[in-house]
C-alpha cells in the first residue's frame, strides 16, 4: 500500500491524496510536478530512479487506508539541479 505522503520533499508543497501533481520513485520519495521537472529533470535525487506520477486513491479507501501524515523536506534539494 502507498504511504501518499503529503508534501513534496524538494519545497514543501502540499500534495494531498487526491493531487495529479504527486511523483513518486519506487521508494516513494515525492515531488511536486514542478520540483520534478523544473530541478530533478524527473529523476529521484534520493536514488536516482525515475520520477512517475503517483496514483490517486479512491474517497472510499481513504477512509480505510488513509494517507501519511509525515512530511519529509529537504531544503538543500533545490541546489541539487538535474534537469
């Protein structure tokens, strides 16, 4: 099961569950659409795996399955420049 974690870990965007906005690497490290592109060139800094967008769970999972609560932010992530 995906955590959902709730923020992009590059600028602290909020990401909630339902967010199209969301990329993963197979980890789960997150990152906003922007961050992803813009900074990592759609690769994790973390692993250097690939970037993909995170899928959306359902209303009804959420309530049985609900999204993390921890953030992770790294604010030197924007230094790391890829792409």
């Amino acid at each position: 099961m995906l955590e959902l974690r709730p923020s992009c870990e590059c600028c602290d965007r909020d990401l909630p569950p339902g967010s199209r906005e969301a990329l993963i690497c197979t980890f789960e490290c997150t990152f906003c659409v922007d961050c992803a592109g813009a900074v990592l060139g759609g690769i994790c800094p973390n692993c250097t795996g690939e970037l993909v967008r995170r899928p959306v769970r359902p209303e009804a999972a959420l309530a049985r399955h609900p999204a993390s609560k921890v953030r992770v932010f790294n604010p030197e992530c924007r230094s790391l420049r890829t792409g």
